[in-house]
C-alpha cells in the first residue's frame, strides 16, 4: 500500500482543518517545501497536495507552491482543489503535478471529467469522491450533494476511472480511524484502486487499510500532531 502525505495550501500556508470547516485552520508551517522536503528525506516517494484557497475560488490559486515543491523534491504530487478547467489543468501539470484530482467538476460536469479522462488517461486522473453521511460534497466541501458515494464512484469506475480517493468528511482531521467499512463496500462495488483518506491516527489504521486491500493511504494531521513520525512511515516504505 502507498504511503501518502498531505500538505493542505492556504495563502501559501501548511495548514490542516478539522471535518472540513475552514473556521478550524490550524497553520503547521509558513513553509511547504520545507515539509515536502522533510516526507522526502524520510523516504516517502508520494505526496497529496490540496490548494484549499483554490478548491474555494473553483480555479487554482496556489500553482506556484506546485512548482517549487516540484523543483525542490521528487515527490510525485497528486494535486486536487479548484481544477475546473483545461487552464487549470495545464497550470497543475505544468507546474510539476503528475496526477491531478477531480471532484466538484465530477459532481456536476460528469461529460467534461469523461473527456478529460480520455484526452489524458487513466494514469493522470483521480476521482475525488469526498463524503459526509455516505453523500458527495463538493466546492471545498461547502455544497452537499444526493449522490450517494457507491453509486457515484461505481458509475465512474465503469466509464474508466482507476483511481479514487474517498475522504469521509466526518473522520477529517479527528484521529479516530478511518472508515474502513465504507472501504470495504466501496471496493467490492467497484474495481477501482481506493485511496483512502480522514481519520488515520496511528500504523494499527495503516495495516487495517491495506489488509482491506486499499491501494493507498492519505495521512494528514496524524503526522502533523506526531501520531505517527516520519520514522515510522520511513520503515513501512
């Protein structure tokens, strides 16, 4: 299973939130590649990287720390929040991301993500499907969906989508475990590669994930409030 950070932007900021609510911010560094280039010392070859200002304006905003994170590491960056058009897309993978994440745009412009996902290719596009009580979010997870999670990840697995991170908006920023159960149906809906994400707090929620067969594994705020060190995720790679 991949082992893979986070480094949440706001105003060029490190920062986590809790469950979402961008009242919560809690600012871990004024500096991001300092704490891209301190995942990269430790061994870890992948990186989750979210522009919270972007996923609000629905364009992306914080491409320049893309770039610099890109230039100063070899992390391979999966980037996600505001991608909502081509241009912001030319900006992620210009700027050095190798994989972009969409979700509001999936929520809402499903012929736009299929296009993408030919012009592009599996290999480059990972559906966001992030969740509270088992229904899609979008827009930085202030608007709430109908769309159950099952369903919406099953219809896009079945058009071509490999790759999906599910965030349950409920666990974020707690510490209190992932969902795993939702995990579990999720991945015997659909044949996708699940990425999980919310609730990670210590390695016995890691070997749960990939005992369940998740393909990655999103690790937050547990890294940020030492529940987990860098050491310990520098044996696991």
């Amino acid at each position: 299973m991949r082992i893979i950070p986070a480094i949440d932007i706001i105003d060029g900021k490190c920062v986590r939130l809790t469950k979402g609510d961008y009242a919560t911010q809690k600012i871990y560094s004024d500096n991001p590649v300092d704490v891209a280039k301190s995942f990269m010392d430790a061994g870890l070859k992948y990186l989750h990287l979210v522009d919270l200002d972007g996923a609000k304006a629905q364009t992306v905003v914080n491409h320049k720390v893309i770039a610099a994170i890109s230039a100063a590491t070899d992390l391979q960056i999966d980037f996600g929040g505001g991608i909502k058009s081509e241009a912001d897309i030319d900006i992620a993978f210009s700027s050095g991301a190798s994989q972009i994440t969409v979700g509001s745009l999936a929520v809402n412009n499903s012929e736009k993500v299929l296009e993408w996902l030919q012009r592009y290719g599996a290999q480059k596009i990972i559906l966001g499907a992030d969740c509270r009580d088992r229904k899609i979010a979008a827009h930085g997870w202030q608007e709430q969906s109908e769309l159950d999670v099952i369903e919406f990840i099953s219809r896009y697995s079945s058009q071509g989508i490999e790759s999906v991170i599910c965030t349950d908006i409920a666990k974020d920023g707690m510490l209190d475990g992932p969902s795993a159960e939702l995990y579990r149906e999720i991945m015997t809906a659909a044949p996708v590669k699940l990425i999980a994400s919310g609730g990670i707090s210590s390695l016995c929620d890691l070997i749960r994930l990939q005992n369940i067969g998740c393909e990655g594994a999103i690790i937050g705020k547990a890294i940020y409030e030492n529940r987990i060190t860098l050491k310990q995720l520098q044996e696991l790679c």
